[in-house]
C-alpha cells in the first residue's frame, strides 16, 4: 500500500491546505489541463468508432466513479449498480419525454431521483456491515429490472423507451462529435467534484469509516449517515451516467443490464484501483478495451488450430465474460491496489531513473 | 378461492424449499467454517448437474455408477477452489473476498455456457416417471424422490455435525480458529473440506432439479435464491438454513398463487422472494436463528 510519495526537492508543505491540494506541483495542473484540452481535439481526430468508445468510457467511468465512492472509500460493496444506471436512463428519458423540462436539467434531476432511490434501498443495511449492503443491493438489482419490465406508464415495459437528444436553448447537440464534450464536460466536472469531495471532512469521514468504523463511530463520526450517504451518492453518479446513456443512445431498454453488468463495474472499480479516483478512469478505459483485445485476438488467430477447435468466434461474449473474471480475480489475488498502484510505480521509476533503487 | 391450484402450488413450495434448504445448507457451511460468503454456489449446482449428464449421456455410464463419480469430481473440485482461489486470500478484508466469488461465478457460469451452449438439455430418465395421487392431489414420483433425497441430505448433515469428527472438528474452527488449532484441528484442512462437503452437497442438489427439470445455466438462480433463504435463517445457522429455504419456497408459490388468482401483475413469482429479504434486513437483520454480533474493541 505503502507508494512512495515523491516531493521535489524544496517544495515544502507550510499549511494544511497546501498539502491537501489536488495537484501539489505547479507542473502536475499544467499538465492536466493539457490534457483535458487535447482530449477536446478528439472528435476531429479520432476515427467515428473509436470516439463512440471514448463516449462510453466516459459515461461509464463516471458510473463507476460512484461505485468507487462506496467501495472504495466507504468500503461496501454493491452489485445492484446497473440497476440503477438504468433507472437514471429510464428516469431522464421519462422526464425529458413526459414534462416540458429540458434535456439539460432532465440529467442531474435523474441523477437525485436515482440517488433517492438508492437511498431507500441503502437504509435498511447502513447500519449493518458490508454483507449486508452487498445481499441488499442484489435484491435491488433484481427487484428495479423487475419494476422496469413491468411498469409500462414508467420505462415502456417491454417496448424500449425512446431519449431525446440533448439539447441547450433549441441547440440541439446531435451526433457523437457534438456529444463527446457533453460528456467530456460531466466527467471532468464529476471527477473534480469527487477528488474535492475527499479532501473535505465528509470525504475524511468516509475513508474512517472504510479503515475502522468503530474507532470513526468512536470519534464521533455518524456511521449510519456517512454509509446513507456513499450510497446515496454512488446511486446519483450511477443516475447521471445512465442519463447521460439514455441521451446518447436516443433508446433504452432493459437488455443488458443484469448482474452481469453490475459485475462489470466491480470490475472496473477494482481493475483501477479501489479508492483511486484517476484509477477509476484507467480501470473502466482497461474493461472497455477488453473485448477489443479478445477480438484482435480472435482475429489473428482465426483459421488457426486453436480456433477451430474451440469455435472462439461463436463465443466471443462467453470469453469475453471469462477474461472480466479471470481479471477480477487475478488483479484481487496479485495487486489489490490495481492499476493506479501500477501507474504511480512506473512514475516513481522514471522521476528516479537512472538511480531507481 | 381455488383450494386445488392452491395445494398444489404448496406441494410444489414445500419440494422446491427443501431444495433451497439444501443449497442454503450447504452456503451456510461455507460461510461458517470459512467466513467466505459464497456467490458462486449456484454455479456449483450447475457444475454438478452438467458434469452428471455428461457421464450419463456422452460416456453412458449408469447413474449407481455416474452419481459417485459426479460426487468424487466435486469433492476434489471444491478443493481446489479453495486451494487456489480462496487460499490466498484469508487475512484479505472481506470485499476481496465477496469479489472473488462473484467473479468465479461469473467465470463458471461464462465457461459453462461455452462448453455446453445455451439450450436447456433434457436429463436422462433415472426414474420412470409416474404420478402418485394422494387425496385429491396428483405428484409426480421425482417430486417425492426429490424431497426425500432433500430430506435425507439434511439428516446426514445433521448427523456429520453432531456425532462425526470431521464435523464437530467443523464446528470448533467455525467457534474460534485458534482454540481449534491448539487442539491439533488443522483449520487449512477444515477450509478445504469445508468446500468439498458443500460442492458435493450443492451437486447433488443440482443433479435432483436436473433430473427434474433439466439441466441449464438457469439452475444457478438457486444459488441467487439462496440469500433470502439464509437471511431469512439467520447467516450463521445450518437449521435456520433448512427452515429459511422452506419458507421461501412455499412464500413463492404462495405469491405466484396470489398474483394468477387476484392480482395478475404476471412473474411475482421470480421477485416476491427479494421483496421478503428487503423488509427481513429491515426488521430483523440477523433472521430467525443467527447470533448476533456483538462487537469488543
């Protein structure tokens, strides 16, 4: 766990606000706002597909920011997380669909819904430990697809419902190459949200209550409403996200989303780096990427041996299920810390190079 | 008021619980004697149902031959899960864990799936299946033969956990592994049986709903049903286990009796069951029969 943090010479911390700073060297913040200003060039460079995957990654990465919150920081687990990415798509469409509210406030209105939701289904275990949380959130899961299935006034039932595109005073913002800054614009906007929201005392109390919830309990810490909370909040990310999907894709329904898409966010969350918010990102961009490289794979071994004797074409999703797991599994066994523990190793290596040890 | 449909259903409720039973039995176990809580149970009921038939039906071995053979590849497979997989893990906080499983389930279920495809396959006949008419009521012969296979599962556990010494060695690890280890228990040994006794348990419970109901991924659904079934117990109690699964079986029947005859909402069915472990978390998290924690800094 134990990262060497590396401070450059002479940069020395005087007060508690410096040192809690999101970027804590001048160099750090240049180069993340270059970032985010080249990636603004992407949808003039980048070819139609993979700008599409760069949408998804980021609608994605912003639901997995919030499951993040609660498993990373707060130290619960949920497996209804697809579920209520869903009931955020649904909830946006039926707004933007049904009243005269536009699309642009029908998304962060998803986003509460979504939240209040997750909090109804989150009371009942906050005050009990992780088990819990993770056995109801599976009935959650279960019990909302259920409901979306059902209630035809709600999601269409089993008709999908249809989203319109995202609009700003008659604007229309049509097409990937117009939609990739709406959701440039709610990550980043989200991703800075969270990073602050763990340098304030709420962010504080939720890593205590992950690291030793009765020594939190102890100091004065209300466990029952920092767990509420998480949840709450990792509903309401999960929520805009699944707006933010209804809106791209101008279509949602149910397929697609069962516990095997809950997974996938575990996945995500732990691929990254359970309690890393940058590592979110690498961790979803990691999932997503993940059937591409199986089906380069497949593709280069096509004709082959190996592939005809186990029909890897015909059963690319079943793969691609196994390889998550595998994943899963191999990331939990071998670097808990995931990939943002990885990035920060390779940093360390080049800032000491050519005197690394 | 339909008194038939509604036996019927009962009848139906009370077979399906004891299977839940069985497999809750055998979560339980798991989760006691390892603190491991088990996501991928179902997809050992699904191993043990599809690994039967392909000795039944590929190889043609006979079932007196075939079932040993599916109990003996279980055993050894639980333990290597365990040795594998879950080994490692002890000492890792329990979301690690809780992931772990949730991702072999994943693999088990992605890797059936690819070896025997999506379609439901028929069982072969073990039994020549005939009805057997009890007062107004009409069973099928796999139904009674399931419920006593249930039933005796639950007396043998019973028995291996009161008089055996692998049982009550079990039952010293799952109270304090220490105490356990100072009176020459080896608990690495315990965890592996552990898996083993459950694997062999779950599978015997997969290969009865295959025969009745043939074999598919869709059997993993009792591994899903099996919270509510030990919640509703208690997560700590083998006979809170039996009595939970019991009653989730008859409370679905109920409810799809319910929902066909008054409500027509349609797939109550699939769903009452977690309505049930929602409002028991709410009311009564530690179930019918479980300890509760109570915690010492």
């Amino acid at each position: 766990m134990a990262s060497p943090s590396l401070i450059p010479a002479g940069d020395f911390r005087t007060s508690y606000a410096v040192d809690t700073t999101i970027f804590p060297t001048t160099t750090g913040r240049n180069f993340a706002i270059l970032g985010v200003v080249l990636i603004c060039f992407a949808p003039q460079l980048l070819s139609e597909y993979w700008l599409s995957q760069m949408i998804v990654i980021g609608i994605y990465g912003i639901a997995a920011l919030g499951l993040n919150i609660l498993v990373g920081f707060t130290g619960q687990i949920s497996i209804g997380h697809a579920a209520f990415f869903l009931l955020g798509a649904f909830t946006s469409a039926y707004i933007s669909n049904k009243t005269p509210i536009p699309v642009f406030f029908a998304i962060p209105l998803a986003g509460i819904v979504t939240a209040i939701v997750g909090l109804i289904f989150g009371l009942p275990a906050a005050r009990l430990k992780g088990l819990y949380l993770v056995i109801a959130t599976l009935a959650a899961q279960y019990i909302l697809i259920d409901f979306f299935s059902r209630a035809e006034w709600f999601s269409g039932g089993s008709v999908p419902a249809m989203a319109k595109p995202f609009s700003i005073f008659d604007y229309e913002l049509r097409g990937d190459r117009k939609y990739f800054y709406v959701v440039l614009a709610y990550v980043v906007v989200s991703y800075l949200l969270v990073t602050n929201l763990m340098r304030s005392r709420d962010g504080r109390a939720l890593v205590a209550v992950r690291d030793h919830y009765l020594s939190a309990e102890i100091m004065g810490i209300n466990l029952t409403k920092y767990r509420t909370l998480s949840f709450g909040l990792a509903a309401f990310f999960a929520g805009i996200a699944g707006a933010l999907y209804a809106h791209y894709q101008l279509v949602v329904s149910n397929e697609g989303f069962g516990i095997e898409r809950s997974i996938l966010f575990l996945a995500m969350v732990i691929i990254g780096g359970t309690g890393s918010i940058m590592g979110t990102l690498m961790g979803t961009a990691f999932v997503m990427l993940v059937p591409e490289a199986m089906e380069w794979i497949s593709m280069e071994l096509k004709g082959g041996v190996i592939d005809k004797a186990l029909a890897l074409n015909n059963n690319l999703t079943f793969l691609r299920e196994i390889a998550i797991g595998l994943i899963i599994i191999a990331f939990l066994v071998f670097e808990p810390d995931g990939l943002a523990h990885r990035w920060r190793q390779i940093k360390t290596y080049w800032k000491l190079y050519p005197f690394s040890h | 008021m339909n008194t038939q449909f509604l036996l019927q259903l009962l009848v139906n409720g009370l077979v399906v619980g004891t299977l839940y039973g069985v497999v809750a039995m055998s979560f339980v176990l798991i989760y006691k004697a390892t603190q491991v809580v088990n996501f991928a149970q179902g997809e050992l009921l699904l191993i043990g149902a599809w690994v039967c038939w392909t000795l039944l039906t590929k190889y043609q071995v006979p079932f007196w031959l075939g079932m040993p053979m599916t109990l003996v590849f279980m055993f050894a497979f639980g333990i290597l899960v365990q040795v594998v997989i879950l080994r490692p893990l002890i000492g890792e906080p329990i979301i690690s864990v809780i992931m772990v499983t949730i991702a072999l389930s994943a693999v088990f279920q992605a890797a059936l799936k690819w070896i025997y495809g999506v379609n439901p396959q028929p069982f072969p006949r073990v039994f020549t299946s005939q009805s057997v008419t009890i007062g107004s009521l009409q069973i099928q012969t796999v139904y009674v033969m399931s419920l006593v296979v249930s039933v005796l599962m639950m007396l043998g556990m019973a028995w291996f956990f009161k008089v055996s010494k692998w049982g009550l060695a079990m039952r010293a690890t799952a109270f304090n592994q220490q105490v356990a280890q100072s009176l020459g228990i080896s608990v690495k040994t315990v965890f592996a049986m552990a898996w083993a006794i459950s694997a062999m348990v779950s599978a015997v419970a997969g290969v009865v709903v295959a025969v009745v109901n043939g074999v598919s991924s869709g059997l993993s659904i009792y591994g899903i049903k099996v919270f509510p079934a030990v919640i509703l117990g208690g997560l700590d109690s083998i006979g809170g286990a039996v009595v939970g699964g019991i009653i989730i079986g008859l409370l679905e029947n109920f409810a799809q009796f319910v929902d066909s005859e008054y409500l027509h909402w349609g797939n109550l069915y699939e769903v009452a069951p977690f309505y049930v472990l929602i409002i028991i978390l709410m009311i009564k998290p530690y179930g019918l029969f479980g300890t509760k924690d109570i915690e010492r800094v």
